[in-house]
DNA sequence: TAACATTACGTTAGCCGTAACGATA
DNA sequence: TATCGTTACGGCTAACGTAATGTTA
C-alpha cells in the first residue's frame, strides 16, 4: 500500500509541473520532493515521470496514476468528512430552516424530545437544507417548497401569512389589504435574518428602499424611533406581543403566504416518528 | 489526510476484535497498536472505541469509520494494481488463448508487428480471457466461442478440426470417420496443455483412459513407443509434421470442430487495425 | 547565469519494541 | 493469575532540510 502522504505530493507535482514550484506549494523542500517521487515510482514498481534536461514529465503511466491517486485521496477526505459529521449527528440534532419562525417553533419542539443532546439550528437555502439532510449534515430542514425526493420524508407543518406593519397614522394604515406593487415607493426596515423572505423582498421590492438590519435590537429601535415601514406575521403575532402604535395589513400576493414543510431522511423517519406526530395532532388543533 | 498505515491497522483492529489478536496478525507490537489507534482517533477528531474493562469495542461511529476505511484502502490497492497493469500493457503485448494451435500462430504474426516488444502469451479459460481484457491484463485473446460483449471488438481467425491419431494397425485404421462414442474404450495419450480441448475430452471420454503429459517429449515418445492412441488437428498436420506410421481419422461430433476468434478491446481496436487485416487477408487466401 | 533536478550529509521526528503498570474476570 | 490495554522509555528508521553538484537554456 502507498501512503497517503506521497499520494499527496505526487498530485502536487502532477499540478505544478515541477518539482520546484510543487515544493513551495506544499511547504517541503525540492530534494524531498524529489526523493518522495523515486520512492512511489520505486514502491509502484512503475516509472512515473521521464526525467530530461533537468525536467521530470510525466509518463502515460503516470497520467494513469495521476487519476486514480485522485481517487484515492478523495476516499479518504470522504472517510474524514463522514466519520466527522456522523459523530456530529450522534451527539446532536441538527437544524436548518429556509425561516425564523418555524425554526424557533421546532427548536423547541425538539429541545423536549432530546433533553439530552445539543441542538444547533441554522438558516439557508432550500437547496443546502436538501443537500445537508442528506449527507446528513441535518437530521431536519424546514422547507417552504414541497421536495421531490425519494431519500426524503416529508411532513407538512406550519402557514405564515405575511402582514405589512405601518404606524397608526400612515396614508395606508386603513387599507383592508396591500400588494408588493403598493409599497414600491415606500421605505422598508427589515432584519436580516429572515431567510427566504429576503428574496421575495429583493425581488418585488426596489432595493434602494430596504433598509436592512443585522442586529434585532437596532430594528425594534428603528421601528419604534421613526415611522418607516416594516414587516411581520399572521403567525408571529399569535405568538409575539402586538405593536399597540402600529396597524398590520395582509399582502393579497401569492408569493406572501407559505406554507412550511418539515423533512428528515427517510431512513431516520422512524427515530423521529414522535416528533412528526407531536406536528400533526399541533397543525389539527389549529384547524 | 490519514496515513495508509494508520487505516490498515485500524481494519486490522476491527477484524480481529482485541488488538492482542490484531496485533499478532499484523506483525507489530500490541503497544504500537494502541499508539496507532489513539493517534487515528486523534486525527479524526472523533472516538472510534470505547474502552472499558481492560477492552476496546467500536462505537457506532466506529463502525461507519471501518466501512470507509475499506473503500480508502481499496482504491489504494486499485491504484498500485491498475498502475502496474497499464505500464505492463505498454511494454509487452500479452496473449491470451483457450488453445494452443492459434497461440503461436498469433504470437508469430505479432512478433512480425511489435518487434519491439515483449510478447507474453498463455492458455486460460474463456471467462478468464474476456476479464483480462477487459482490465488490461490481455490486449488480445483467442477464443472459441463469440463473446456477447459490447466493449470487445472481435473477429473470426480460424478452424481447427480435431483428429483421432492410430498406429496403422489398429483395428479402427481404416476407418473413414469416428465419434467419441467410438473411442471410449481406448487408451489415449494427451497433452495437458491443449487448452479447452482438455474440457471437451474429460467430458467426453473416461477419465480413467485419458493418459495426460506433462512434458511435450515424453508424449512424443509414448506415441512411438507405443500402440495408443492420440490426437491431432487439420491445421497443425498442414503445418507440422505427419507421423508416417499413423492414420489420422476425423471425429464427427460438433464439437471436434471449433472456430477461433481474436478478440482486442473496442477503444484499443484502431491500434491494432493492421493485425486484423492480416489475419482477414489469410483467413480469404484459406478459402 | 538562472532554473531545475539530483546527490550528499547531518538532523530530527515519529514509529516501533521492550518493559513496567493498571484493571478486570 | 491470566488476559488485555495503556504508559514510559530508549532505539532506530526514514523523512526532512541545507548545501553542493550537475545539466540545460
């Protein structure tokens, strides 16, 4: 068997041609470099490069070795990227939602079922979320699109209405509903961690007029101090406190009303079959 | 990256339970393995055995880290056996045959083409041809049967009818034709290399009558010495030289009569183009 | 002469084995 | 006590760096 290491700089002398300019990429000096590469031609038992001129080029066997050490190195990144993030899944629940609201919900949902493991919860891209469920980076993802995927289980969970939210005096505070379209003139405050909902803003918003925020402290301050617009939740409100100064008007468009889905691996279904059930008998008392 | 080494030990420790026993089967130190073991769990960042009681046992991540650590060393080994066998296939031109009389026929007119090179050439059974193709191990092979294979690019090469070899005396001398049913109780002297010829006879004929050489003389010198019988072919009485003391009877069943095919892989096809049109140039002079 | 590879030589890191130790059944 | 694993210590292999040498453009 060849070691790892001599795989490493012989694909480094495969990239840079020669031994010098490999040497200063892999921070050893050029004789050792050398050495290394008459040791795995010595070990293959093969000729691996034609050395002319004060050149080594590689031969058509060492091309051929060149793909297949490749192979090689990526099975063993893939042994280290696995065993790492499967420790990681064993020790703790994972979480990755495309929005706040029902992460927080699920959050705590989960915090109960594992009392004894960490949760680590995060937003991103529907996308990643489906990636990351399977390489099994997260155990759940909260989608807002139904996927179509074998590998998955899928549940739905949870709607969010989103609400415009005006001070009481604004020109639009007594509309019974608004579109996208209404508020293109209007000055937004928005927080920044609120995952998808960024890019439906981006999208049907001028950008100019988003004012976004990092921190949540410096939104709530914003929002109170000045009489810009903002946005909130049907869902949110249930939960959260009521601006008594300000009045929340739906959006008519379709894109501001989502229904959110939680997905796990198929294979983990039955480990998580508690959870799933705790989610549907919440979503029929709400109907 | 984790050393080659590190992972063999490690697959060694998982077959073999304890590392005392591990340690024997790998030729090293049980203190050295311990070492090793620690220091993979180290580089991993990650626990793969639980220790307690004066005993190690994998954990789950363990368990997992064992499967990919199979896969690294595999393409490992993949790497050295498929490097070695490119390098082979560039030096030497390697032959394959289910039978002898082809073989040196091939080996001639290949030795005419690749002076250059090492010309290896040796029986083997069908399936074992067409595997060796297929990694390399052969550029061509002669079979006797056409190969349902899309890689393989194959063509007729040549007939071979066997012949029932008798002193001029024997009862059956003037026989016009026989069958193997005919030859059942008759001592027969045979060559052990004649390839899948050796099949057919076993199959046909009484082991007990076979009497197989070793040595191509001392078969020679049984057939003079004595008044057994043997075989011999149409192509190799053209070719060699006819006993004057024996007749030589053809067999009737079909499957004394066979058809030879030469077979290279498809994409190693135009290299070979010259090959191949010698051998269809003298199979039309034959008709 | 500048760039590149190889050879020579001394240093050092780290892998190994022996021995001693600790724990368990 | 026998078995198994870990820790401690010293040796030795072999990978490394520096320096010198050889070769070509």
């Amino acid at each position: 068997m060849i070691e790892t290491y001599l795989l490493e700089q012989f694909l480094g002398v495969v990239e840079y041609k020669t031994l010098s300019a490999a040497a200063e990429e892999l921070h050893i000096s050029q004789p050792s470099l050398s050495r290394s590469m008459k040791k795995l031609e010595e070990e293959l038992g093969v000729p691996l490069f034609t050395r002319e001129n004060s050149k080594i080029i590689l031969t058509e066997t060492g091309k051929e070795a060149a793909e297949y050490a490749k192979r090689a190195l990526q099975a063993n990144q893939e042994l280290i990227d696995h065993v790492r993030l499967y420790e990681r899944s064993l020790n703790s629940i994972n979480i990755g939602s495309c929005a706040p609201f029902p992460l927080s919900q699920v959050n705590s949902l989960l915090q109960e079922n594992f009392y004894d493991k960490t949760l680590l919860s995060e937003l991103a891209d529907d996308d990643k979320l489906i990636k990351g469920l399977k390489n099994h980076y997260y155990q759940f993802a909260i989608l807002h699109e139904l996927p179509d995927d074998e590998a998955l289980f899928v549940q739905r969970y949870i709607d969010e209405s989103l609400l415009f939210s005006l001070p009481k005096d604004h020109p639009f505070a007594d509309r019974k509903e608004l579109s996208f379209s209404d508020l293109k003139d209007l000055k937004i405050l928005l927080y920044r961690g609120v995952g998808f909902w960024m890019k439906i803003c981006e999208n049907k918003l001028p950008k100019e007029n988003l004012f976004i925020q990092d921190r949540m402290e410096t939104l709530i301050e914003l929002i109170e101090a000045t009489a810009f617009a903002s946005f909130s939740s049907d869902v949110i409100l249930q939960t959260g406190t009521k601006d008594p100064d300000r009045v929340y008007i739906p959006l008519k468009d379709k894109e501001s009303c989502v229904t959110y889905y939680l997905a796990c691996l198929n294979s983990d279904k039955k480990k998580y079959d508690n959870i799933f059930n705790s989610i549907r008998s919440a979503a029929l008392r709400r109907m």
